[in-house]
C-alpha cells in the first residue's frame, strides 16, 4: 500500500518512503511551489467552507500529499502506475495504460471514485524519479458523498489515506460535520460536548478527538484542539485523518 502524507503532519508514517532527493535545478522551484500548495491547502482543507456549495450530506476536504510509487507498480486506488524510466530518461508513468513521459516539474494528475460515495482528485507534480520509484507532491480533494454517521468503530485495511488540517466553527446546538459530537454552550468548566466520551468539558487549548465511519468504505479520524468559545459557538483546529479502505 503507498501512504498518503500530509506535510501538517510531522511524525512519518509507518511504512513510509522517506522522498528521495537528487540533484536538480528545478527543486528549490518545487520546494517554493510544495509549501505555496501546502499553505494554500491549509486555508481550504475546512470542510465547512468549501469554494463551491456541496449538500449537508458530503464532507469536503483539501490534503497536501506525498507519493511515492515503486517501478511496477500502481498507486492503490488510482489508475497511476510507474514503469521506470524510458530509453530518452524520462519517468514512465502510465496513466490509466497510456503512457505519459515526465521531467521533474511536471504535472501528474488524476480523478476518480475509488469507493462507493467517495471522489477524489489528485492535483500533483513529479518531485523526483529513477529506475526504482517517482515520488509526487501536490493536493487531494477528497469528497464523501451521502455521509451515513456511525460514532467508534474500527477501521479497516486502507487503500488511501490522507491527512487534512481544518478549522470548525460552530453555533450552540450545531454538530462537527461527520460526526455526532455536538456544541451545547459554555460553562464554568469550559465548552460543553455532547456526543463524546466520559467527561464532556474543554477548556481553551484542549484536546477534543473523535472516529468514526462516514460512509461504508470510509473511517474519519478527528484531533482537534478548542481554540476559543462562548455561549453561542466554538472554534476548534486540528486535522482530519481520512481513511479510504479497500
């Protein structure tokens, strides 16, 4: 399985394919255009105020990615695949079967449902390349449609996974879209939850976490931190892991 990382998240995952460097005139380019990506995302990745109107029943997040994909293979859930490189030393990257040469620079982009409700887009450019692997940075979209909330849970065995940073601004009675964990108001021992385990307080730094499955391929992983609250809303900061299972 090839791990989707977000940059927010600085502890590498299990697993993972630390980025392979080589020399390269064009990587400070990129390294200014990764972070842009990243900052960019960072201001967009909340779901609760997508760019465009989506249904209260879809969940929208925007993840910084890494991507590494070994020679021979395909990157799970996609129709990218990576063949080495070819005759002229370019990266071979296949693309649904056509092939699609790439310099370091270049764009590799794709879109498609790799489960049942879920949509996601693949915004990325190549970073680095040699006959072993390619490895891509950029953006995923990711869209959970016809959300079903179901609170604990395990997940299952993943075929992507992405990592989201979003803000949650809510009014008193509202709930964290995708999941049950609802606002009630402030108290003299802090912003009042419903919908959480054990104690239902947080005071101002807090940690608020919270999982479960949103759709019947899709487990969320919520950390959050309260930032400031009062009687009538809370904002909370943190990340949304989303794990998009096989």
């Amino acid at each position: 399985m090839v791990h989707f990382f977000a940059i927010v998240n600085t502890r590498r995952a299990k697993g993972a394919t630390m980025l392979r460097t080589r020399v390269s005139p064009i990587l400070p380019t990129l390294a200014v255009m990764f972070f842009t990506i990243v900052l960019g995302a960072g201001c967009s990745a909340n779901p609760f105020s997508s760019r465009s109107v989506v249904p209260p029943s879809t969940l929208v997040y925007d993840a910084p990615v890494s991507l590494t994909i070994k020679s021979g293979t395909l990157l799970p859930g996609t129709s990218i695949a990576y063949g080495g490189k070819t005759d002229t030393g370019a990266g071979k990257i296949l693309i649904a079967g056509l092939v699609a040469p790439k310099q370091t620079g270049d764009t590799v982009d794709w879109q498609g449902s790799p489960s049942p409700d879920v949509s996601v887009k693949l915004g990325t450019r190549v970073a680095t390349f040699d006959d072993q692997s390619i490895t891509l940075v950029g953006t995923a979209h990711i869209e959970i449609q016809n959300v079903a909330i179901k609170p604990g849970g395990s997940p299952g065995t993943a075929q992507m996974e992405f990592s989201a940073p979003v803000s949650v601004s809510l009014n008193k009675n509202e709930s964290i879209p995708g999941s049950n964990v609802t606002y009630v108001g402030s108290t003299s021992d802090g912003a009042q939850f419903l919908g959480i385990e054990g104690y239902p307080y947080r005071k101002s730094l807090d940690s608020l976490q919270y999982a479960g499955r949103v759709g019947p391929k899709a487990f969320l992983r919520l950390d959050l931190r309260v930032t400031t609250f009062s009687e009538s809303s809370v904002l909370l900061v943190g990340t949304a892991n989303i794990r998009i299972e096989q």
